[in-house]
C-alpha cells in the first residue's frame, strides 16, 4: 500500500501522522530530575556539616578533661593530685608523662587564674626540684558549676613519689581556690586544637552550602509542580 503523496511519512517520536507534532517528553521531568539530584547532594552537605560540628564540640570541649573535679569541686576521678591554697600533696606520678595543673575556683568569681614558677614548688623522689613550665594550650572551662583553669605543666624525670607544694601566696584572689594535676592525654594537644578549629570552619560551609542546595531544589520542585505545560502545536 503506498503512502499518500499529501501526507508525510511517519517519524518515530514526533507524533501519528498529521498529528500535532509535540515530542513524547513530558513536561518538567527535567525539572523534577535537577530538584531530585539537587536535593540529594544539599542533603548529603548538611549531614556532613551537622557532624562536623559535632566533632569540632568534642574535640574542643576534650582539651579540658570532664573527670577532673566532682559536683562539689573536689578531685575527680582523671585528678591524681588535689589541695586547696594553701596546701601541699603527694603524688605518684610517671617518668616522660606531661602533667598539668588546674585552678578550680566557684565560676563567675573571677579569679586570677597565674600560678607563678616561684610559688609552686613540685619535689621529685630524688630530692630535686621539678621545673614546671606554661602549658602548650591555655585553656578555661566550667565543669558543675566550677571554673577549671590551665595554670601550669611538668614532666616528671624520674617515677616516684612527688611531693607538691603551693604557699599562700600563690594567687591574687579573694576566694577559695583549689589546685588540681591529671595527666596530659593526647586529646589536649595542639591536634586536637587544629581538628576543631577546622571542623568548625568546614561544617559551617558545609551547612551552608547544603542549605542552599535544599533551597534550590524546593525551588526547581515548585517550579515543576505549578508550571503549565505549553500548548501543543496545531
């Protein structure tokens, strides 16, 4: 059966013959693939920022140890040394193992939170004196309602007994102030300090960019779903 001459041949994906010509795509499936992937992706950088900060909170929070007092202001369970000023105490402390000393005094007193290295005087079992040191990261912290400050580090030569001593005039303050020493774990050392610091930097673009994403494709979604398709061609 030949085709009539008037009557063009038939194309797949373009229509029957004389019919309107419009293609077989529906309308706005590309909209509504761009908002899907769009979408996907802003998710994926908002979890990963809200995890980032996440680590950024931990790893700042874990430069200063949460066993070092109880809820009274007492030695906790990572303290291996504790006095009220004055006062003295021995500890049995590690050779090569990094010490710090804290002050602890009720939060929102302000007090002077120095340790001079002429007023703290740390023994060793040999009779010599320990040199102390400021420590490699100042830090402040609140911990059940008590200041705890980084005042002071030691690294003991030798293992033994260690005989700690702080004089009365160790602090210009107007209050009670305890001293508390804990070992230095690896959690309080400058890559702790650089881990949280960039997580703080990289979750905040993160959640940034991720919300924006989400904002971009709620906006390609309503896009597509209130659109009208165009009118077929006659």
């Amino acid at each position: 059966m030949s085709v009539p001459p008037n009557i063009p041949p038939h194309r797949p994906g373009y229509g029957p013959p004389g019919g309107s010509g419009v293609s077989s795509r529906k309308p706005g499936r590309g909209l509504r693939i761009a908002a899907a992937w769009t979408g996907a992706i802003g998710v994926i950088f908002t979890v990963g920022g809200v995890v980032a900060l996440v680590v950024a909170f931990f790893s700042i929070s874990g430069l200063t140890p949460g066993g070092l007092i109880d809820d009274d202001g007492g030695p906790g369970p990572d303290a291996v040394g504790y006095t009220e000023v004055p006062g003295s105490f021995e500890a049995d402390l590690a050779a090569d193992q990094d010490y710090r000393f804290y002050l602890v005094y009720e939060a929102g007193r302000g007090a002077e939170s120095r340790i001079s290295r002429y007023q703290l005087e740390v023994t060793g079992p040999d009779g010599e004196m320990v040199r102390d040191r400021m420590p490699e990261i100042s830090t402040q912290a609140t911990r059940h309602g008590w200041s705890v400050n980084s005042a002071r580090d030691i690294t003991p030569q030798e293992s033994g007994t260690h005989t700690v001593e702080l004089r009365e005039d160790v602090l210009d303050a107007s209050q009670n102030v305890a001293v508390v020493l804990a070992p230095v774990g690896d959690s309080q050392g400058f890559g702790s300090l650089f881990t949280g610091v960039f997580a703080i930097i990289g979750g905040i673009g993160a959640l940034i960019f991720g919300v924006v994403l989400l904002a971009v494709a709620l906006a390609l979604w309503l896009t597509q779903r209130f659109s009208r398709p165009a009118a077929p061609r006659v």
